[in-house]
C-alpha cells in the first residue's frame, strides 16, 4: 500500500481544492447576468427582456439570465457591485452608476432613439391644465425618483420655468413606475404627472388609456437616455462581443424584429459617457446629485 506524506497528503488536498474553485470560477463566468431598471412592472420586464437573453445566450455561446430588481437603486448597486454583467439604465441611472463606481461603467450602445429622448407632461383633459405654469398648486407625480424621463429631466424643466416642485406644488409624489404614473392621474390621485415618452405612446397604441380623459398638455425638449452599461472589469473581448451583438440586431429578421419591437427601438446604435454629461449637469442642477 502506498504511504504519502502528512506534507504530500496537504499539497494534494490543496490542489484539489484549487481545481474546484477553479471548475467552479470557470462554471460561474458561463453565466452572463443581465437586469434592466424597472420602468414598469416585473412581468412587463420579463416580457421585454427574455428575447434578448436568448438572443445574447447564442451571440455569446453562454448562458444569459435576466432577473428583475425590485428598484431603480438596486439596479445601480447590482453592476456597481458586479452581481450582474449587464444593465440596462435611464441616463440618470447610468450616471449615479458611474458616480458610485468611480467611473467604472461603461455604456455600450442605446437604442436610436435615445439621442432624442423625450418626457410627456399629462393630466385630465377637464382639469383645465393648458401648460407648465398651470401645475402652480396641484398634486403632481413623479415615477422613480432615480428616473431620468419620469423624475429628473421633468424636475429640471420645471425648474427651467420657474416652478420649484417642492415650494409650488401642492404635494409631490412618486409613483415608482411609468406605467403606475399614468394609473395615478386616470384615477384621480393626483392631477398631472410626467413620464416617459415611448411608455405613453405604448399605453396609447394598445388603448390602454384613453386620450379624450387623460392626454399630455407638454411635450419636454429631447435629451440623451437610456443605455446598456457594463462594468470596467468585464474581459474586453466579452465586452466587445456583447456590443456587437447588439449593434447587429436586424429588423429586417423575425427574432430582430422581434425585440426591437418590445424594446421600443429601431435599431441599436453605439454610445459613449460623453452623451451622458447633460444628464449629469441636470441632475446638478436640479440637486439631486452632488
């Protein structure tokens, strides 16, 4: 019988230990982790979304998981702290990110039409609120707090006109959600809200709302928003494929087509942080960030 030595026995065991946490490393970076900001409610993501996990999961020739978060901060810890691959952020978002992470996310591409992003301001269509001025004493809502189209961008041209949410209103509210925006002012909970553009237009087509009731009264001017960030640490060369994957998505092709659609994009087109500098300086402006 074979006798090893204690020494021998330990290097060994240590080996095999190694080999594990090697297996297991080598186990965990075949999963690519992906969650988006939820700018409506959880099964709405998860409809949007899946389409593009299984689109990447073949682009990357690795498993792709998407996973809802609870909220707008929980999305922005999540790529801070590397407990997912792949975001998808506001404008406002990406830059907190940023700001959290030290510089270290990366935006990769945006759909285009967010070079030319817009919010909507709505109310009731008897509520006789005409224009900005109008909100002077009214209950308005907000969606998440950390919402470029539906929070900080509606703030800052507020501000532009003169209105100070806080001292001109009558009570400011968040609703957490675009989709929970619109609900608010259809029934009655507060008078006019802001939110984004293309969730509005959504609600619209599919007659979920409708227009002789509730409709925009205000229509902001276009900003830079939304994108899908990384964090500085992921390998170049997945980064690089990433990006391509969805630089490549085609309208033209069914599965293309397909999540274009759901994600309200014609194509997807490359970005940069410097479009996301505006942002920055409103969110300075409007003393939502340092």
């Amino acid at each position: 019988m074979l006798s090893l030595s204690p020494s021998r026995t330990l290097r060994n065991l240590m080996s095999c230990a190694l080999l594990a946490a090697s297996a297991l490393a080598v186990h965990a970076q075949q999963i690519f982790r992906v969650t988006t900001i939820p700018e409506e409610a959880a099964t709405e993501q998860v409809r949007k979304f899946t389409p593009i996990a299984s689109y990447l999961e073949k682009a990357l020739g690795m498993k792709v998981e998407f996973t809802p978060v609870s909220d707008y901060p929980a999305a922005v810890e999540a790529l801070v702290n590397k407990k997912v691959d792949m975001v998808w952020f506001g404008g406002f978002t990406h830059v907190q990110a940023q700001i959290r992470s030290g510089g270290k996310i990366i935006p990769i591409a945006q759909r285009e039409e967010d070079t030319k992003f817009q919010s909507v301001f709505i109310a009731k269509t008897d509520s006789g609120i005409k224009q900005l001025t109008d909100l002077k004493g009214k209950q308005i809502s907000f969606g998440s707090q950390s919402s470029t189209s539906g929070h900080l961008m509606p703030r800052h041209f507020l501000l532009q006109a003169k209105l100070d949410p806080e001292k001109d209103f009558k009570r400011v509210a968040y609703s957490g959600a675009h989709d929970a925006t619109i609900a608010s002012v259809v029934s009655g909970k507060v008078e006019a809200a802001a939110l984004d553009i293309t969730v509005w237009k959504k609600f619209v087509g599919e007659n979920k709302v409708d227009t002789k009731a509730v409709d925009v009264f205000y229509t902001t001017p276009p900003f830079f928003n939304y994108n899908w960030s990384v964090h500085a640490d992921m390998p170049a060369d997945l980064r690089a494929k990433v990006t391509k994957a969805l630089l490549d998505l085609d309208p033209a092709t069914a599965e293309g087509k397909e999540i274009l659609q759901l994600n309200r994009a014609t194509r997807y087109i490359p970005t940069s942080a410097e479009n996301y500098k505006g942002i920055a300086a409103a969110g300075r402006s409007a003393r939502l960030i340092d």
